[in-house]
C-alpha cells in the first residue's frame, strides 16, 4: 500500500535526474543571485527595498551561521572542510532516498546539499561567503543571510518535519541505510 510518499522502485530514475538537477539549479541559482548582488550592491554598500524593515546589504562573512569562527584565521578551512564533508554526504544521502522514490525526504537533502555546496563554491573561490540580505525589527538587526542559507534551512525544517510528523516514513529510509550497512558487513 502506498502513502503518498513513495513510488514504485521501478520508476527511481526520472526523480534521482529531477532532484540532481533541482540541485544544480538551486546551486546556480545561488552563484548568479550572488554574482548580481556583487556587481550592483557591493559598490553602494546597501540597497533599501522596504525602508527600517528590508535591505540588500553587501557582507563578506568569513564565518558561519551568525559569523561563527569570523575571528579565526584558521576558521575558513575548518568550515570548508566541514561544508565539503556535510554537503557530498548529505548530496549522496538525497541520491540514496531519490534511488528508493522518496521524495520528500529527497528533496530536504536536495535542499540542505544545494546551500552546503553553495556557500562552499563562495570560500573556495573569495575565502568568505557573500551575504546580502538584511531586516531589520527595530534597533535589532537579524543576522545577515543569503539563498543558499534559505535552501539549508528550508532543508532542515522538512527533515525535522518528516522526523516528526512522518515518522514511519524517515524510519523506513534510515533502516534502508543500515541494512544495507548490514548486508555489506556481513559479507
């Protein structure tokens, strides 16, 4: 019987393309919005759309999430690294769950491998991470984020959606990995 979630294992091939593509596209559409902010906002600084609430604002944030490890000269390796380890694992853990036609959780790891691989191209290619968008609640600033972080997050979530609320569903991908852990093992 199906829940909705899965199809037939015989039909795995058209979403293992569609979530590698959707990756690539989430990918590009993060190196293109980044290069667009580089070019027009970078010289200015900061772009007001919704005035004392929203602005485009030009950052280099060295760190991570809420410029953790900024201060560090050694810091960008460390999260290069971990973006590299985090972002392949997860890419391989969607190509898993897109194999057995799972897609939600297919597409929480599309989502969370998309702003890994993202933010990683940024600190190979300038040592930091291009952030530019900024609101402001008041006098309180909310950390400065990009798309590939909205992709990371929005993954997350779902996960934790289909941890919480979908719980069958996550069991049977993770006993999928672990027997075949199992059967590798012993042989």
């Amino acid at each position: 019987m199906s829940d909705g979630l899965t199809e037939k294992k015989t039909s795995y091939t058209g979403v293992l393309v569609l979530y590698i593509v959707l990756f690539a596209v989430l990918v590009a559409v993060d190196q293109i919005v980044k290069r667009v902010i580089v070019a027009n906002v970078k010289p200015l600084g900061t772009v007001v759309v919704i005035k004392n609430f929203f602005s485009l604002y030009y950052c280099e944030n060295t760190g991570s999430a809420f410029s953790l490890f900024a201060d560090k000269p050694w810091g960008i390796y460390f999260l290069s690294g971990i973006s590299l380890v985090l972002g392949t694992g997860i890419f391989v853990l969607m190509l898993l769950s897109s194999k057995q036609g799972m897609r939600l959780i297919s597409l929480s790891f599309c989502l969370l491998s998309s702003g890994a691989i993202g933010n990683l191209v940024d600190r190979f290619m300038f040592r930091y991470v291009v952030d530019y968008l900024r609101f402001d609640f008041g006098s309180y600033t909310f950390p400065i984020f990009n798309f590939a972080d909205i992709c990371a997050v929005l993954g997350t979530f779902l996960l934790i959606f289909i941890i919480i609320f979908k719980s069958k569903y996550f069991e049977d991908f993770w006993n999928l990995i672990f027997k075949k852990k199992e059967k590798e093992n012993a042989v």
